[in-house]
C-alpha cells in the first residue's frame, strides 16, 4: 500500500473521455495527476486510468491513431503499473465487443462486451444510481459494503470467461459485472466520478494499490 499523494496518475487522453471530471476527483485525492496521450508520461506515471465515453470500435481506432496501446502495454503487462478502467475504458479491457461492428479490444481481461437484451420493460442505455453486491474482496472495494450505490451509463456489459475477475456485480434485468481486476488490471462500469463518496473511496483505494 502506498499514500495517494506519492501516486503520479497519468489520465489516458485520447479524445473519448470524460478527462477533467476525472481530473478534478483524482486530484482531490492529493495525487499528481497528468491528462495525456503521451508514450513519455505514461512511463512516467506510478498509475494509469482509462476513462471512456462512446462506442467501442471508435475507442480502439483512436487508442491505435494516437500510438498509445504500446505504452499502455509496457506499463500495465511488462511492469505492473495499476491501470483503472472506467465505463468504455473498462469494456476496452475485454477481449472484443459486438459493439457496431465485432472489434478486438486490449484483452487485458479475458472476456466479452455484449449487449442489454432488448426488453419492453428496460430501457437502454442504463442510467443512473445501482447498488452493487461484492463477489470477492480485492483492492477496489476496500470498506465498501454490499448495497453501495454508483452511477452508471452503458448499453453493453462485460461477460468474463473466468468469474475470477469479477469482483462486483449489479442488477439491471439480471446480474451484470460492475467491478473487475486481475493482479493490476481493474475496471468499473460505473463512472466513480459521478459516484460522490462512493467513488471518491473507490479512488483511493486504487491509488494506496502498487504494482
């Protein structure tokens, strides 16, 4: 475990995130905070989130244009830096999406982006305030309790072919995954941004984590 104000967070910028509000609450927390899409300051950082906010296939492309998955590997893969994925950035995690068009994804996460099924009670996207139920206590969910709110936006959930990654589900017309992490690769479909004191913990306990 390490203070939050030691952590340097690279916030990942490639023009599909919701960067400044991630920003601002990151910041609160006393972290250096960085929003880039440089190779440099992602080597640099001793954390990295990717936020995200659109369609799959269009988070990939520009990952890819703005040369950023090579760095983003080295960091996460090669030298256990912890990496928060947020929302589409944690759907980027998964193996592929269906999403518009099938798309292969980082696959830092050994599992699949589907839809909501179609339903004339539900409505898709789903938005707003979920409780979630904990599968597993792992870093993300330090003194969190079953039943903590967060505040989602997404049309697609992520299948995991190992339910050793999921460490929180939530209900939306049947149980979905709300929180992943293998070793130091971790993921929420909720945006802890817009979550307030829920998210703001949910930070902090990503950034008192090292690789």
């Amino acid at each position: 475990m390490t203070h939050p104000e030691a952590a340097r967070v690279a916030i990942i910028d490639y023009g599909m995130g919701n960067v400044g509000s991630v920003a601002r609450i990151v910041s609160r927390t006393g972290a250096k905070v960085t929003i880039t899409d440089k190779a440099v300051d992602i080597a640099d950082a001793t954390h990295l989130i990717l936020p995200g906010v659109g369609a799959f296939p269009d988070a990939m492309k520009a990952l890819n244009a703005r040369q950023l998955i090579a760095p983003m590997e080295a960091a996460v893969l090669r030298n256990g830096k912890p990496i928060l994925g947020i929302c589409l950035g944690m759907e980027l995690l998964a193996r592929a999406s269906s999403e518009v068009e099938p798309t292969q994804g980082l696959g830092w996460i050994d599992a699949e982006m589907v839809p909501f099924p179609k339903s004339k009670t539900l409505k898709v996207p789903h938005i707003g305030w979920n409780q979630i139920r904990h599968k597993r206590r792992e870093t993300l969910m330090e003194a969190m309790d079953d039943g903590d709110f967060f505040y989602f936006v997404h049309s697609y959930h992520m299948v995991c072919n190992n339910a050793d990654d999921v460490v929180a589900v939530s209900e939306y017309g049947g149980e979905f995954v709300a929180v992943v992490q293998r070793n130091n690769v971790m993921g929420t479909q909720f945006h802890p941004e817009k979550s307030q004191a829920n998210g703001f913990r949910l930070l902090l306990n990503f950034l008192m984590h090292h690789g």
